[in-house]
C-alpha cells in the first residue's frame, strides 16, 4: 500500500515538472502576440538636389553652376641655377679687336656668333667646352681653341700673306691679259677651310706679273686662262702668315680648236644658233674662252679648248636637251672635231644628258666627296653612295687632284670601263664601271 502511495506522488511530481517546463515556452510565445508592437522607425529620405529647386520650365536649357576654386597656395620661393653663357673676344693679328668676325664651334658647325665692334662675342651655355676658331677674311682662321664657360677666351687671327709671280707663254714670252683665280685651297693647320675658292681677277701687266694679297695661311692652287688659252693650273703654292711667296711662275700654253656641227638627233637638221662652250674645266669657274654659236648649217669652230687630255663641251639650244660631251681630247694637235646630235625637250622633265657614271661631286674638308646619284646610274648601281670620298680613279692617286681633274676622268664615252676607289667609314672600296648615258 505504501509503495502504490510513493509511486502516484513521483508520477505527480514529474508532471508538475513537465507542465512547468511547457508553461515557460508558452509564456513568451503569447507575449509577442499579445502585447501590441511599436512601429519601425525609418531613415529620413534624402531627395534629390532637382527636387530642392525651383520648378524649371519642362524645355529649359541646363544651367552650369560655376564653383569657384579652392585658393591657390601662396607661391613658394625657389631658386632655378641658370647656364651661363660662353664669353669672349676676337683679335687680329696687332691684338686689336676684330668687328665683325665670325665665331664658329668646330663640333657643332651650326653653332656660331658674330664678334661686336669691340671684337666681343657670345656663345649659348651649350658651347661650353666646344673647339671653336674666328674667321674675318683676308685673314686666316684663328687657332682652333677649346673654350669654356666663365671665362673670357681669346681667339686670335692670323696674319695674311701673299703671292707674287708672272705669268709667261710656251715661249717664255709675258702673256699681257689673262684672268687669274684660286682653283683650291688647303689651309694651314687644323683651321677650317676658307671660303676663298673660286675668286678671281683681270690682270693686265706687260710682263705678265700679278701679285695677291691678303691670303690666308695655307696652300693654294692658282688657274690662269687667257683667250685662245685654256684654264691651266699653278702647282701648289704654300703661303705662310705675314710673309709673301715669290717666283710662282706660270705657263699657259695655246690650246686647239674644237670644230663640229650640231644636228637634230631626230631630223637630221642642223640646229642653228646653239650654244657650244668648255664644261667644268676649272672647278673656280674662270674661263676665259667664250662660248660659239653655230651658223645656219649648224657649223660651229670653239678656239681654246685644251691641246692634251680629256676635256668636256656644253651644248645647249632652247628647243633642245642641253648636252653635255664628254671624253674629247686634241692628243696635241692643233684641232679636233666632234659632231653633236640633240635632242628635242619633251614632257618626261629630263632637260639634260650626258655620258659618265652618274655622280654628282662636291669638294669637302675630306677631298673630292660623291654629293648625289642618279637613279638607276652607274654609279649607283655599283653600290657607291653619297658621302664616299674619291681616292683613286684608274688607279691614280685621286687625293691630290682638283674637282675639276676628278670630273673630267670620271666622264667619258659610252661603254668606256673606270675603275674608282671610294672611301667609306675608314674603309676603301674599289668598283669597275661602265660609263653610260645618264638623263636628268
């Protein structure tokens, strides 16, 4: 009996517990359904700027708003190192200042200043450093010197000199009229080459004398042509400062006749009234043989021209191709002949022709120096390029001889074979061509 009694209470005591536990869920389960729930508090919203303004017109152009800028910060000192340019003064050979002297940096050629009435120049900061000389004809270059900045450098001229001499026949006999000029020269020293090729002068003296004075330290190569008389060349005459060279005597003997006729290529016409003259027998451009027209049967007779070696005529007529023939030579006697076809100009743009390689020469402080090709040239299709400088043609020395000498070589009829050897980038390179018409 007692054991039934302890039983029952355990059974009611573990309901109890299970109610109470079910009692504790419940409880807030109908509290949050009960109690009444407060609203949710939301963000403020935030309109659109447009909706801040005015109501605008539904077509109204957009306005721009200016912003004005933050203040600038107030300026800040600095201090900028400036070059300073490269000062100084230009004197003749007395010490006085030379006006009017041109200052020129050897490594950059086109550097360059010209010396005030007080003999002052200035150079830009770049020219520091730079080898520089001054040129003032008739004196000669100033020593090449090294200047530099913050200093006043000095850069003295040199005294010129002179060349006295006659000028005689075959026969020793003083020619009395002639034309005298600088074929080339070679300057003293390292001084840059002046600019005194190509001067000329009429001379008249009844024993054939000349005198030239105010030249500039160096070597020089007179040409002297007379009528009847081709331009012929003085040997190297060397010229010091301040001191004049005497005795130079020259021999200007009589040249030949080239005679011919001048026809058209096509026709066979005569062309009258072309013009028939020596070409680039002298490179100084002084030549005293005028130039011939032909007659009405295209007749034409040209006194002058050299008796020995290869000389070149220009032929031109206004309706005609100017023509320039090449590889003429009197072999010493007293004439020659050439007959000459031209040809009438068309609408290709060619206005002249010629036979030869195809290179156009220049003279640099380098030598005789390629200045252009012609397309398609010998030349050009022998590989040799602008800036080569000639050093031998048909195996002869080419250093020593005038542009005009190199000229003439290089010319010559057409299928003719020269050999020329080049120099490029410190190497020599020699080719074998065959001369050829060449239209430009």
């Amino acid at each position: 009996m007692t054991d039934s009694r302890t039983a029952g209470a355990q059974r009611r005591a573990w309901l109890s517990a299970a109610l109470l536990s079910v009692a504790l869920l419940v409880a807030p389960l109908l509290f949050w359904l009960l109690v009444p729930r407060p609203e949710p508090v939301m963000p403020a919203r935030r309109e659109p700027a447009s909706a801040l303004l005015p109501p605008q017109p539904e077509h109204a152009a957009p306005r721009e708003v200016e912003v004005e800028p933050p203040p600038a910060p107030p300026p800040r000192e600095t201090t900028v190192a400036r070059a300073e340019p490269v000062r100084g003064v230009v004197l003749d050979p007395e010490g006085r200042p030379s006006a009017g002297a041109v200052v020129r940096c050897r490594d950059e050629p086109g550097m360059t200043a010209s010396a005030d009435t007080e003999g002052r120049f200035e150079l830009p900061p770049e020219a520091d450093g730079c080898t520089a000389t001054a040129a003032q004809p008739p004196l000669g270059d100033a020593e090449p010197t090294r200047l530099a900045a913050g200093r006043d450098n000095v850069l003295h001229l040199v005294a010129a000199g002179a060349i006295a001499g006659e000028v005689v026949d075959q026969s020793g006999r003083p020619v009395e009229a002639y034309l005298l000029a600088i074929e080339s020269f070679v300057p003293a020293g390292d001084a840059v080459r002046g600019s005194v090729d190509g001067r000329a002068r009429q001379v008249t003296d009844p024993g054939g004398a000349f005198r030239w004075n105010a030249l500039a330290p160096g070597r020089y190569v007179l040409t002297v042509s007379a009528a009847g008389r081709p331009p012929t060349r003085s040997s190297g005459v060397d010229v010091e400062a301040g001191r004049t060279t005497e005795g130079v005597r020259i021999v200007l003997p009589q040249g030949a006749t080239l005679k011919g006729r001048v026809i058209d290529a096509a026709s066979r016409a005569p062309v009258v009234e072309a013009q028939v003259e020596l070409d680039s027998v002298t490179s100084s451009g002084a030549n005293a043989i005028s130039l011939v027209l032909t007659d009405a049967n295209g007749e034409y007779a040209l006194e002058g021209v050299p008796a020995r070696g290869p000389f070149s005529v220009r032929v031109r007529h206004e309706d005609y191709m100017s023509k320039i023939v090449s590889g003429l030579d009197a072999r010493g006697a007293g004439s020659a002949r050439a007959d000459i076809e031209l040809r009438m100009l068309d609408d290709g743009g060619s206005r002249e022709e010629l036979t030869g390689i195809g290179a156009m020469l220049s003279v640099s402080s380098s030598g005789v120096t390629i200045a252009g090709l012609i397309e398609g040239g010998p030349a050009a299709s022998a590989g040799l390029q602008q800036g080569d400088v000639i050093v031998r043609i048909d195996g002869e020395n080419a250093k020593e001889l005038p542009l005009a000498d190199c000229i003439q070589r290089l010319r010559g009829p057409v299928g003719t074979r020269v050999s020329v050897g080049v120099e490029r980038d410190g190497q020599v390179i020699d080719v074998t061509m065959r001369r050829d018409i060449v239209v430009r």
